[in-house]
C-alpha cells in the first residue's frame, strides 16, 4: 500500500492554510488598527470584536454548504463521476446567495436587538450597530464565495483559493488604514466604519476572482438547470446537520463574548483579541484539516481505508508541528503582541494573563480540528454535530457555570474552551480508530 506522499498533502495543505487565515487576518487587521484608534480605542474594540464573534457565527453556520459541496465533489472525484455533479454546483451557489440575502435583511433589520443579547450597551452598541450595518451587507458575498471555494477543494486544488484569500488580504490592510485613518483633507478619517468598507470592498474583489476561476479553471459553471440535481437533497441534509453543529460550536462563542461583556469593557476588549488570535491559529492549523477533508472523501471514493488511516496519522503529526511551532514564536514575543492590537494598561493586563491558555490549548486543537476535517470528507455529518452537541452542552457550559460561579472571569472562559476542545478531539480520535482502523 502506497501511503499519500507529504508532497501530496502539503499541495492542499499548504495553500489552504493561507486561504483559511486570510478571513482571521482581515479581523485581525481590523482590531490592530481600531484598537489603537485616538478616540474610544477599548469600546470601539469592544464592538468590533462583538460584530466579528456573530458574523463569524453566521458565516459558519451558513457555510457548511462548502463543507458539503466539497465532500461530494471529491468523493465524486475519487470514483471518476464528476459528469453527476456537474449541474448540482451553480443550484448550490443560487441557493446561497439566496438564504444570505434573506439572512442579512433580517440581521439588519434587527441589529440593536442583537447586540444587546450580547450585553452591548451605550457606546459599545452605538458602534456594534454601525460597524454590522456596513459588515454585513458582504455576507452574500461571503457565502457565495465560500460555497465556490468548496469546489475547489473538492478538486483537490486550493491554489486558487489562496491567491483569492491573500488578495482580498492585502487590498484590506491597505484601505483599513487609509479608511480609518483618513488621507488628510483627500479621505476623511471614518473609525470604525472605515474598517467595515475596507472589508466589504476586499470582500467583493474575493467574490470576483472565485467567479473567475470557477468559469475558467472547472468543468463547472454558473448555468442553472430547471431540473433538481439529485444530489442536492443529500447535500442540504449533510449541510443541515454541520448547521445544527455549528450553531452548538457557535453558542460557546456567543457565551463566552456575552459573559466577557458583562465583566466589563476592558474583559470584553481582551476577550476580543484573545478569542481573534485564536480563530486565527484555528484556520492556520485548519490548512492540514482541508487537507484531510479533500483527501479523505477523494480516498473513501477510492475504497483506500488503510491509505485513510494512515493519511489520519501523518497529517495529525504535522498539524501538532505546526501548532508548537506558534507556540513557540507567541512565547518569544509574549509580552509583545498585544500591544499590536491596543495601548490600554488595563486591557493588556488581563490579555497577558490569560493568553498561556490559549498557547497550551493549540496542540488539542490541531488533533480535534484534523480528525473534524477528515469526517467532514467522509460525510459523517451526523457524527460531527453530535460531538458538538456533548462538547457544548456537557463539556464547555458546566464548565463555564461552574468556573465563573467562581469567580473566574476570563479564565473561566478558557478553561471552558480548553474543556470543550478535549471532548471534540477525543470522541473523535476514539471513534476513527473504531470504525476505520478496522477496515
């Protein structure tokens, strides 16, 4: 049995990992340049980090149309049958678009209400409201694009997400400071709502270039059949499942930033950096997960279950390389990094004290998120939202209830997460080896 080469791995892995952390980048641009802003730097922070938390949570919730897409896409692949799938991926990307639109007119609409659930309040809210307002409108965007950059994957290819992903990238650190900032008397200088333009414009030049490729790089296209293609449904109830998966993975976010919130505008201000920096290690780390995700659904097409187990092994040993590798450059610049998101004494205390916690947690993080990647390749959509389901509800909630009754605070948070992640790695790891190894 030929086992599948680290070259082969690495050729999705790789440009995957900057496809994925070019979304954090963009939110972590967006808190370096609005937390050292000269006017109400901590509340403008404050409410950046809570717009980004409930968009986060939109965008996956709604985008596990990509997980699907790509799953069915390389598994289709692997058995040579991609003629079967060809009019199922512009009916997708319709449908997206259309429950994005509906989506953002209702979050919209209802904005204020929205963030007071997160314990806005005064000038935090004023400024979650305005920054939503702008930000969302590229959630259609977004998830088509997302929906797009699934198909890719699914063929096995995750250059073109990448050169889409650091484009956007790039265009968004440039117009973050020139919007925010102003260009003297040229551009005025428009804070908070200045960040939320960079993004959409970087959004919608994203959108653009994953068009682009779709039409002149796949055998698909954007031409829609009167016709169901008859692997949407399957789609839609995997899609459903990881919906009800991610919404449980998104109550977590949302408890953590409403209890941050509560302890005040310095807790949800480190919160915010804290809860971006891990995002950020999350999609770096989740490049080897694409992998697995692209590779696994290719390889079950194939029948390859040992070349499964074996992929399983090796792309978890490189993914835990590469989550002490950023552990070992956070520690050489601790004291550091967050003075690149915000100058407030107060902020970077309590940033400082909690931050080893989210250090201590990536190597967890790289097993839990690899073997969440390949499942997603193998479909077993069902599987992974009941992980999430006993992670969330008998893993990271008791533990928060329990730990802030305690008077915890931020470490409360934390040590809920870190709770949290042990449960979804382990049922996992414990579940392949069952199931997979013995084939």
């Amino acid at each position: 049995m030929k086992k599948v080469s680290f070259s082969e791995i690495n050729k999705i892995a790789v440009p995957a990992i900057f496809a994925g952390i070019a979304e954090p980048f963009i939110s972590l641009t967006d808190m370096a340049v609005i937390g050292n802003v000269t006017l109400n730097p901590v509340e403008a922070l404050g409410a950046a980090g809570i717009v980004g938390s409930f968009l986060s949570a939109l965008i996956w919730i709604l985008a596990q149309t990509k997980t699907a897409i790509s799953t069915i896409v390389s598994q289709h692949l692997g058995a040579h049958r991609l003629f079967a799938v060809k009019t199922l991926v512009p009916q997708v990307i319709l449908l997206n678009l259309f429950i994005s639109l509906f989506l953002y007119f209702i979050t919209a609409t209802f904005a204020t209400q929205i963030f007071e659930a997160y314990e806005a309040k005064g000038l935090i809210l004023t400024y979650a409201v305005d920054y939503y307002q702008i930000r969302a409108i590229g959630l259609p965007l977004t998830l088509v694009t997302f929906a797009i950059f699934g198909v890719f994957r699914g063929l096995q290819n995750t250059y073109w997400a990448m050169k889409c992903s650091i484009t956007a990238a790039i265009i968004n650190i440039g117009l973050d400071y020139l919007l925010v900032y102003g260009l003297g008397d040229i551009i005025p200088a428009m804070h908070l709502k200045g960040a939320a333009y960079a993004s959409l414009i970087a959004q919608l030049v994203m959108l653009l270039m994953a068009v682009y490729f779709l039409i002149k790089k796949t055998p698909f296209g954007l031409k829609i059949k009167k016709s169901f293609n008859p692997k949407l449904k399957p789609l839609y109830l995997m899609a459903a499942n990881l919906f009800v998966r991610t919404a449980a993975l998104n109550f977590a976010i949302y408890l953590a930033n409403k209890y941050a919130t509560n302890y005040g505008a310095n807790y949800i201000a480190a919160q915010s950096i804290l809860m971006n920096i891990w995002l950020f290690f999350s999609f770096f780390i989740d490049g080897y997960a694409s992998a697995g995700n692209a590779i696994g659904g290719k390889l079950l097409g194939e029948k390859s279950y040992k070349k499964l187990w074996t992929l399983s092994k090796d792309i978890s040993k490189y993914a835990v390389i590469i989550a002490i590798l950023l552990i070992c450059v956070c520690v050489l610049f601790y004291n550091q990094i967050g003075l690149i998101f915000n100058k407030d004494t107060a902020v970077l205390t309590i940033f400082s004290s909690v931050f080893w916690i989210v250090l201590l947690m990536q190597p967890i993080n790289a097993v839990a998120f690899i073997y969440d990647g390949i499942f997603k390749g193998l479909g077993r959509a069902k599987l992974l939202r009941n992980v999430l389901l006993i992670a969330t509800f008998l893993g990271f909630v008791p533990t928060l209830l329990l730990t802030d009754y305690l008077g915890w605070k931020l470490y409360a948070i934390w040590a809920a997460f870190f709770a949290w992640m042990i449960l979804r790695g382990g049922i996992l790891v414990v579940y392949f080896k069952k199931h997979y190894l013995a084939k």
